[in-house]
C-alpha cells in the first residue's frame, strides 16, 4: 500500500517537472524570437 503511494506520488512529481522544464524551453525561444525581430527591425531602418 504504501509502496504504491510512493509510485504514483513520484510519478506526479516527475510530470510535474517535466512541464516546467518545458515552459523553460518555451520562454527562452519566444525570448530568441523577439531579439530576433528586433535585430531585423533595426536592419531594415
């Protein structure tokens, strides 16, 4: 009983950083893509 508490327990914790370490990722790309933009803006000026 208590062993399968401990299983479901860590495998709600495993998803749960799984999805921040993917959030990460996201914000860091849309970061990449606004300097991005911002570096074609000033090219085209």
């Amino acid at each position: 009983m208590l062993l399968s508490f401990l299983l479901v327990a860590s495998l709600m914790l495993a998803s749960c950083a799984k999805e921040e370490v993917v959030e990460e990722e996201e914000e860091e790309e849309e970061a990449v893509v606004e300097e991005e933009e911002e570096e074609e803006e000033e090219a085209v000026v």
